[in-house]
C-alpha cells in the first residue's frame, strides 16, 4: 500500500502545473503524432488492459457507428478492457456494442451482470477478458446526483494467480467524485487483498486536497497522467489506470490512431500489467 502522506506531498508539489500549460504541451507533441501507427502488444511482457469512453459509440463527427468503436477495440488487442458509456443512459440501458461480433474478432467475452436485461454492463461500465475464470463480480452502485457505478470483477487467470479490475465512471461533479472514491476505497478494503487495477474515466485531471485522486492515492498511488481527452488535440487526464502495488503496472499510454480520433471524444488508454508481479503475489 502505498505511503498517503507521501503521495500528497507530490501532489501538492505538482499543483502548480496550470491548464494552459498542458494545452502548449499538447499543441507541441500534436506535430509528432504522425500516422498513430501502434506496435502490436508482446505478450511476454505481460497482460495488456485498457480503458475506453466509447461515448455511447457516437463519434467526433457527430456520427452513431459501433462498428468504429469495435475496430478500435480490435486495434488495441487487449487482454482486459473496461468501456464506459457502452449502453444507453436511461430505461433498460441497451448495449450498444455487438458482442458476437467482439467474441469472435477479438477474442474477448463480457463480465456477466445481474439484473439488467438487454445492457452489457453496470451503469454502462462493461469489462471483456480474453482468458481466465471469472472467480466474483460485485457491482457497485455509486452516490452522486447522477447514475454512476464501478464494476469490480476477479478472475482467476491460468498461472493461478487471482487478478482484481475495478472499472469506474466518476461524476462530472466534485463532490459526488469524492463520495465515489471513498465508496470504491471502502469496498476494496472490505475484501481479500489482491493485485488491483483502477482504470475508467474518472473525470478528473485536477490535483490537490479537493480532487478524488488525493483520496484514490492513499490506495492506488498517484496516477499517470496521460492526456486523453479530447481525442483530437487531448489536453485533459480524464482517464486513469492505477494499481495497488508499486511496479504491477507499466507503460500507461494512449492509443492514438486516426480511427481512435475520430471514433470517440476519449482516446483509449492502455497499460502492461506484469506477470510476474501476479503470480509472485508481490512486487519486488
């Protein structure tokens, strides 16, 4: 676990950096983004998971087309990944995605749910893995005066070890992000201690006393910032991968394609997550 005080003190040595100064950045690194080719994952280097606001499949273009989005999910080649917004908002929530189709291009099975009929997921959080056992799924009603909720999925995964993802969508509002990050931080300690990865759009980029992040980190760590939003010039770190251990995850990065620019207002963000720190059970 890693040590709160500390974290906050890198925090709060970090809140100076200002707005404008990570639109410079952004404005700078554009030039460079080239064509977004990708390298194909390795797997030897470990599991690959990803988070994805696929913004109810409707595009910067104003344009509604799920087959986009499962292309760029096809690009990407995850082992897990969590989506946000991937049913419709209100009334039996209607998956937006077709899952067929995702099982046999990509490999890749839903979490199941209870209780929702004709939507993928919880509170438009889905999780797809590619291999492994689901061992418990818990799905977490978040507070907050909009409908938000977190997905905390365990799975058993072939070497044995036991691999715990909690995928979340926080509120636009900060209040409700604060109760949300406690909520997530209860749960969590209420059960058996296991490598855990945060990831989701967790809707905040600020830093300080006053952002959910400073409560997550107590647990989590501080997380890499990587600009992801907007998908065409991406100024903001709404989406966040975190782990509960030190060195269990490597590499964060977007995956910036022309498809993943145009397909959602998010770009993914992605992650190698470290085998050996699975099966070890600790991170050296």
């Amino acid at each position: 676990m890693f040590n709160g005080r500390t974290e906050r003190r890198t925090m709060h040595q970090n809140r100076r950096a200002s707005l404008p100064a990570s639109i410079l950045a952004s404005i700078r690194a554009r030039k460079d983004r080239g064509a977004g080719s990708h390298s194909p994952h390795d797997p030897s280097s470990g599991l690959l998971v990803a988070s994805y606001n696929v913004h109810k499949c409707v595009g910067v273009d104003g344009r509604f087309d799920p087959g986009r989005i499962a292309q760029v999910i096809r690009e990407i080649g995850a082992d897990i990944i969590a989506l946000q917004e991937a049913d419709t908002r209100f009334g039996e929530r209607r998956g937006l995605l077709d899952l067929n189709w995702m099982e046999r291009e990509t490999g890749l099975c839903p979490v199941p749910v209870s209780g929702v009929a004709r939507a993928h997921g919880w509170h438009g959080n889905v999780v797809f893995f590619r291999e492994g056992l689901v061992r418990d799924v818990h799905q977490i009603k978040l507070p907050g005066l909009e409908p938000r909720g977190a997905l905390l999925t365990e799975l058993d995964l072939s070497d044995g070890s036991t691999f715990r993802v909690i995928a979340a969508h926080l509120g636009l509002l900060n209040r409700s992000r604060q109760q949300q990050a406690r909520m997530i931080l209860d749960i969590l300690g209420s059960r058996a201690e296991h490598p855990t990865v945060l990831m989701g759009d967790l809707n905040e980029w600020r830093l300080g006393d006053r952002s959910s992040l400073n409560t997550l980190a107590t647990v989590f760590g501080l997380p890499a910032a990587v600009p992801s939003f907007p998908s065409r010039l991406p100024v903001l770190a709404l989406d966040r991968i975190m782990a509960n251990r030190p060195g269990l995850i490597d590499q964060v990065q977007t995956h910036d394609t022309p498809l993943s620019r145009l397909a959602s207002d998010h770009l993914p963000i992605k992650a190698v997550v470290k085998i050996d720190a699975l099966a070890n059970g600790a991170v050296g």
